[in-house]
C-alpha cells in the first residue's frame, strides 16, 4: 500500500471513529431536544437537492458509455449529438415521472401544508437546472474536437467504469443495510411521542412492526454519489479538482444536516453514510484496476 493511501486511511477513521461515536452517544438528544423539526428553505431545498441529485452521476455513466460506442462504430458527430439528446431526453422523461408520480407527491405529504409548495417549486427547480446542465454538456461533448477524440472517449470510459463501481456499492450497501437494521426514524419516534425505549442506536438491528429504514440515509448517500464526478476530473487540473470537491463536501454536509432537521435521519444516519462514501471512493479505482488492469 502506497504512503498516501495510508495517510487517506488513517485521516479517515482518525476523524470518523471519534465523531461517530460522540454522536452515538447523543443521537436522541441531538434528535429529540436539540434540533427541533424544522421547515424552511434550506432543509426543503437540500432534502429535494439529496432527492433528486444521483441523476447526474448516472447521466454521465449512460452518456460516457454510450458516447465511446459511437466514437468506436465512427458515428459522425451529428448522429452522435442526435443519439446522446435522445438518451438524455429519454432519461430525463423517467426522471420527470418517478419524481412528480411518486417521490414528489410522497414527500409534499411528509411536509406541512403550507411548505409544500416550496417543496414542490424547489424539486423541479433542481430538476430543471440538472436538465439544463445535461443538454449542455452533451452539446460539448460532441461538437468539441478534443472532447470527440478516441483516445478522450476510451480514456472517459475507463473512467465510467470507475464511477459505475463507486455508484454501484454505494446504492447496493445502503439498500441491504437499510433493510437489515430496519431503524425507525427521528420522525417515527419522536414526533408520534412514542416511547424512548422504541429508540434504536445505529447498528442495533430492529425486528419490531415499527421498523423503518433510517440508517444509513439515502439522501446523503445520494449527494455522496457526486463524488463519483471528480474520477473525471484530469489529474493535473488541480483547481477544477478541489472547486468541484469543495462543492461536494458542502452539499453532502448541508443534505445530511437537513436530512436531520427535518427528523427525516439520526445524526449517525447521515455521518455513517458520508464514511461509506469516502470508503468506496478509495477503493472504487483499485477495484476497476485489478478488474480491467489498467493504470
């Protein structure tokens, strides 16, 4: 193991083990006396950005995948562009459906009645924006002669690949430890005045009919899937790397927090999720190398 692969593990427990534990200790306090629920624009407009997020990560692995396809059949650059808006249409017409048919009108209900308004302006504000920034993007993608190049696209894909593992074991994991732990949520518990003794700590696996799926927190691990854009990032351009990880680490820090101030998560809930994503964004290019073999 390299020196600075070391250096990135030992930094990583070094800060979550302790954090993690504080918070174990506190977690229904944090929940039950210290962050009253609370609705505004900022636990609305993060909870709706952690809802809706994971769509850019997998915009860029479709369009990757399917961009290299058209560069090795040599597709001219208008059938290119005319095949990557047909996907993205395509992508974005089942994004507009699960959102507005499902998600959206579960979640207006979570709100209160006068909040969900805003819950609904601010979902499909993020949604529109994200639209906004696909189209873009494949219009670059294609009709840049650099961006166009075999050699980009190959080197892309091998990226995509990346990407697809750290996506892949990061929605697999939450899903699996969702439904094993069963954890009831902040809201379960405190807001419908049950008894504390129907509180769980984070890893205390809960069988009873009042099991829920608070740990580890979805929404967080869906703004952690953005990480997933900085293994397209070129190793030299430094700036473009720490801009775009700045902006991830604030996001995923104000989805969890508000993910918890609207007794959405426990504190453990989101912070568990948060080490999950730095894990696997560690191992996921390790894992594709000892895959595919390349360097």
């Amino acid at each position: 193991m390299r020196k600075s692969d070391k250096i990135y593990l030992i930094t990583t427990f070094a800060i979550f083990i302790p954090i993690f534990i504080l918070l174990m200790i506190f977690d229904w306090q944090i929940s039950a006396e210290l962050i009253p629920k609370q609705v505004n624009w900022f636990t609305v407009g993060f909870d709706a950005y952690g809802q809706s997020i994971a769509v850019i990560p997998s915009f860029l692995i479709l369009i990757f995948s399917i961009n290299y396809f058209l560069i090795r059949t040599n597709n001219s650059r208008t059938n290119r562009l005319s095949w990557l808006v047909l996907w993205t249409i395509l992508m974005n017409g089942v994004v507009y459906y699960f959102l507005i048919k499902k998600t959206l009108s579960s979640n207006v209900a979570f709100f209160q009645a006068s909040q969900s308004g805003l819950y609904k302006s601010a979902a499909l504000v993020i949604n529109l924006v994200m639209t906004v920034i696909e189209f873009s993007f494949v219009c670059y993608l294609t009709l840049s002669p650099f961006m166009s190049s075999n050699e980009m696209g190959r080197l892309l894909f091998q990226r995509t690949w990346t990407a697809f593992v750290f996506v892949i074991l990061m929605l697999v994991t939450c899903e699996v430890l969702k439904n094993f732990f069963g954890r009831p949520r902040p809201r379960e518990i405190v807001d419908a005045f049950y008894q504390k003794n129907h509180f769980h700590y984070a890893f205390e696996p809960c069988f009873q009919d009042y099991r829920s799926k608070s740990f580890p927190s979805g929404h967080t691990v869906s703004s952690v899937l953005m990480l997933s854009t900085l293994f397209y990032v070129p190793k030299k351009s430094k700036g473009a790397f720490y801009t775009l990880l700045a902006f991830n680490v604030v996001t995923i820090g104000c989805t969890g927090l508000a993910r918890v101030m609207i007794h959405a998560h426990w504190s453990t809930d989101v912070t568990f999720s948060m080490f999950l994503g730095a894990m696997y964004y560690f191992a996921s290019p390790k894992i594709v190398k000892k895959m595919k073999g390349w360097k």
